[in-house]
C-alpha cells in the first residue's frame, strides 16, 4: 500500500483508530456457532503469518477472548491509554474488562455505542496489519449501532451449515449491507463431525448451508471448520488450536480461511484505491 492510499484510509478510520490498517468484523446472525472461536484463531493465525495484529472482544453481554487467549491478567494504563495484553503474538483487548454484561444487558443502543466508541478510542493499538473484532452476536440495533460507529474494512459471517443459518446469514449480510461494510466472506462452523473412534463422518448439524449462503449473497465462501473435541478444549484452556503444534489438521483448516480473508481484505483495499492496472514498457 502506498502512503497515499494509508494516509487516505486514516483519514477515513478518523481519530479512533490511527495506525490499524485493517478492521474485521466478525459477526453471527445467532451466538452459540463459534464466532469467537472463528476470530481468536483468525487473528492468531494472520500472526503466525507475519502480520501485526490486534483483537478486541466487544461481545459486551458474553466476553470470552480472555478465556479463549488465555489472558488472566487486567490491562495496563499508560496514561489515559489501556495496553492490550499481548498472548500467542497478538494483542488482545476486551471490553469485559471495563463493562459488567449484567449491567450492558439492559442498555439501549447509543449506550452501547457510546462505551464503545469510547473504549476503542482509549486503547494504543500502535501500528497494526489487522485488527479483528468479536461483534456481539445477532443482527439488531444494538449490532446495527456498533458497525456504524467503528470504522470497518469487511467483515466475516460466521454460520452453521443448518439451511436455517442461510436466514441469519441474511441478516446479517443486510445489516452490513446497510451500512456500506463490504462482507468478506461466509465461514461455515461445526460443519460435521468425524468419529474420534471409527472416523465416520457425520453431518450433525446437516450440510452445506454455509456454502449456499455464500453462493445466494454472492460473497466468497471462506471456508468449513468441522466439530472437534479439541476446538473446544482449546477454547476453554487459552490455547488458540491453530497455535497448538499438536493439532495440524484443525490448523491448517483455520490458517487457510485465514489467509482467504487476507485475500479479500486485499482485493477491497486495492478496488478502493482505484490501483491502476499494470502499465508495461515493451522497449
Ligand atoms: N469447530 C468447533 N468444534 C468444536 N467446538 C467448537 C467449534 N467451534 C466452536 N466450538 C465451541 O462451541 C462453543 C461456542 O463457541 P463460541 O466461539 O464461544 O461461539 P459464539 O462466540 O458464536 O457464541 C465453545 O465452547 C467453543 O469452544
Ligand atoms: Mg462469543
């Protein structure tokens, strides 16, 4: 990217985000299908590919980064500033640390979007690559609210493969639609499960939803994470699968969709910036 194009994207992030390049979202018509799982492990894996990357956990009414990165410790001040807390290479912000979801439950939108707007205008992110946002799940004002205040890149829909999700995913591409945020892509979680013991396969939550989701919207489909024990051990014990050196199938999965997303960050970017075609000199 040249400085042109990055002093116009900050130009355009406005003052909240300086120095973050690229902000992701990633949204789910419903909780429960793995969005926070989908994202802790994009941002580790972009990291792994050599990007600076940050993630912030704005799940008000269930925040689970520091669970899911294994953070234990309360966020530094420098300043008026909150540090993110660094773990498996990315930095790791969460609004949980500052707002009790028993007491956000009851908040309306513009409160929402007020302790949000406030919030990631007081973390120093530095310069970052990325920086991937766990959006609470769902589709309503509160969403619809949230993705206007923060400036986004595209953003990623996380379903499961129910044809029910085609509905979610809908909506949720609807509500981006609405605000002019590009989506980036479907990814489709818990898409089967294979036997730890006789290696079946089963489609437990039936097949291919996410594929035809993505396929009805027209947006590039990113990927199938399939149902495994270790996902969600993973989960609950802070170590991010794609980082675990014991799990190479269920790495490779993610860092593939990772690097999908990476793609298509890239394709928006440079469509924006007008990039002129390739102009060459036959001497
Ligand atoms: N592909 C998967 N395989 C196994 N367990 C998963 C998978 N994806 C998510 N989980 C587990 O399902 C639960 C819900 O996932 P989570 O990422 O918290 O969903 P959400 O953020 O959409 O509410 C968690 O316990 C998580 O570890
Ligand atoms: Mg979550």
């Amino acid at each position: 990217m040249t400085s042109n194009v990055m002093q116009h994207e900050h130009a355009h992030r406005g003052a909240i985000l300086q120095g973050v390049r690229n902000t992701i979202a990633v949204a789910s018509g419903k909780g429960g299908v793995g969005k926070s799982t989908i994202a802790a492990n994009l941002a580790v894996a972009l990291a792994m590919d050599g990007a600076a990357v940050g993630l912030v956990d704005l799940d008000i009414y269930g925040p689970s980064m520091p669970l899911m990165m294994g953070i234990k410790k309360r966020p530094g001040m420098s300043g008026q500033k909150l540090l993110p807390i660094e773990n498996w290479g990315v930095k790791v912000m969460s609004i949980g640390f500052l707002v009790d979801p028993m007491q956000a439950v009851v908040w309306r939108g513009p409160m929402v979007s007020g302790a949000v707007k406030q919030f990631m205008s007081d973390v120093e992110w530095g310069e970052l690559d990325y920086l991937v946002m766990d959006l609470p799940p769902g589709t309503g004002d509160i969403q619809l609210t949230l993705v206007q205040t923060i400036p986004l890149t595209g953003a990623v829909v996380v379903t499961t493969p129910q044809d029910i999700s085609l509905a979610d995913a809908l909506k949720a591409w609807k509500m981006f639609d609405k605000v002019d945020v590009p989506v980036l892509g479907v990814v489709e979680n818990m898409s089967y499960y294979i036997c730890s013991h006789c290696g079946a396969r089963e489609d437990i939550f039936d097949n291919g939803g996410g594929k035809r989701a993505a396929e009805q919207l027209g947006v590039p489909f990113l990927g199938e994470v399939p149902l495994y024990t270790s996902i969600r051990v993973s989960g609950d014990t802070g170590t991010p699968i794609v980082a675990d050196p014991a799990a190479p199938v269920q790495s490779a999965i993610l860092r593939s969709i990772a690097r999908n997303v990476a793609a298509q960050v890239s394709i928006r970017n440079s469509a924006r910036a007008g990039a002129p075609a390739v102009d060459i000199q036959l001497l």
